[in-house]
C-alpha cells in the first residue's frame, strides 16, 4: 500500500504546527546518511569513467542513462590481477559485466545476476554463493560537484577489498584471493624468522673482467678451429667439455672466496 501523509494539527482552531509523517504498513528506520563532497563535477564528464579511492575502497566512477553510479573497481568474481571495470560492457537491464568471467552484477544493489554465463564447468566447480556481491556506494551529484554517502560502514573495513597485485595477502572476499601464509619448511607458521648477515658479493674489477672474457674467447675460437682444421669431432667435444670445466670450477672458486669473506 502506497504511504500517507497526514498533517497533524493543534486541538484548537487555529493550525500552530504542521509536520508531514509518512505512514505505512511497516516500521522504517531514520536515514542516516551523510554526504561528502567527492570532487567537482567536471572532472566526471558523460560518458567517461574514473577510478578513484576512497575510505581505503577503490573505486569507481560510471554514467549509465544519464546517472552516475559508484561500484568497486574491480569485479569480485575475477582474480587478483583483473584488469577491472574500466572498460567493462554494461547492458540495458542495469548491469555491469566481469570482463573475465562474463558474470553480470547488478549495478544499482551488486547483486550477482548471471553466474559464469559461458563457463557451465566453472560454475560448477565455483558455485555462485562464493562470490560476494559487488560493492556499490551511494552518490548524487548538484550543478557543481559529486557527494558520496561518507556513512558507509565499509569504508571503516579496509581490509575488506584490495586494488589487486602484489598487495592482496589480506582479500578475503573471493576464491582466487585467497593467499597461503609463507614460512620456512621446518618451522611454524607463526615463528619470528632470525635475522641473518648479509653476505656481500667479492668486487670484480671491470678490466680483469674484460681480460679474463677476452682469454677464454681466444682459447675456446683457436682450439675449435683446430679440431674442426683436423676434422676430429670427438677432440672438438673432449676441448670444450674440458674447457666448459674449468670455467666451472673457476666461478665456483671465486663465489665461494665471496661469500667467506661476507661471513
């Protein structure tokens, strides 16, 4: 049933108050919403998306029929390294598309609408009820500037949703965010890994480099056109298996002199 108002009136003749009071067949709770000013209208142009973070939530800015709307940047069926909604497809039925998955989400509630549409074996192996539904924050704009409701709860959860990358060790609200903790084999999970000296490298000066690069390329040319002069194949690999072990055993000299002096 479509909601009433009523004036209420004094007993008197006379009107001293009139306050509006809508009625209804059940109990509402007060608005409490608080708007913030986000950033001047221009910088939203018809038709152009913006990223854009706030709260600790990356976010995102759309016109759809002439109305911005703000969802999370990134879809919450894909993984962590999703390119995410900037160039995403939207429909005709209010929704936005995973670019990955092709999984549609409302973008008035962020309800998930088609689940792995072209993937029947993903959507079965990873049923709907996994994913969460897709954050979208109220906003509204006047001649002037963009506002965002500055009472969403989920700006106080910043660990609730990441950009992706390298940074997402904390996602807990999709299937391929989830991060095993690192430790070292042979320890607990929660031990403190000791500090440990670093070893530093010996110093190569540049022209014994160059010299020593130089020697083995004259030594490796003259021998092979040797053996190919004389046409023996097996001496030929018996002088570079040689000569592939002693360079060998000169590197393994030189790293191991390195590292004891580092200690």
């Amino acid at each position: 049933m479509a909601p009433c108002k009523r004036a209420i009136r004094s007993s008197k003749g006379c009107r001293k108050r009139v306050v509006l009071r809508a009625e209804s067949g059940g109990s509402q709770a007060p608005s409490t919403t608080e708007w913030a000013k986000l950033m001047p209208l221009d910088e939203v142009p018809p038709g152009t998306r913006k990223l854009f973070s706030y709260g600790g939530l990356s976010l995102m800015l759309f016109w759809y029929r002439n109305k911005l709307y703000c969802v999370e940047s990134r879809s919450p069926a894909e993984g962590a390294y999703s390119e995410g909604f900037i160039d995403a497809l939207l429909s005709q039925e209010y929704t936005i598309e995973c670019p990955t998955t092709k999984t549609t989400f409302d973008i008035r509630t962020g309800k998930i609408m088609d689940w792995y549409p072209d993937n029947p074996v993903l959507a079965f192996l990873t049923p709907k009820d996994t994913c969460r539904d897709l954050v979208v924050v109220k906003v509204k704009t006047d001649d002037e500037a963009v506002y965002i409701d500055a009472s969403d709860e989920r700006f106080q959860d910043k660990q609730s949703l990441t950009k992706g990358g390298y940074d997402t060790s904390a996602e807990t609200n999709n299937v391929f965010g989830l991060e095993p903790k690192m430790y070292v084999e042979g320890r607990n999970p929660g031990d403190v890994e000791p500090d440990r000296p670093m070893v530093s490298a010996k110093k190569l000066s540049p022209a014994t480099l160059a010299v020593s690069t130089l020697a083995v390329a004259v030594v490796a040319v003259t021998g092979s056109a040797v053996c190919l002069y004389f046409e023996n194949l097996v001496a030929l690999g018996l002088f570079w298996l040689t000569g592939f072990s002693i360079v060998a055993f000169f590197i393994t000299q030189f790293a191991s002199e390195g590292t004891e002096d580092g200690m």
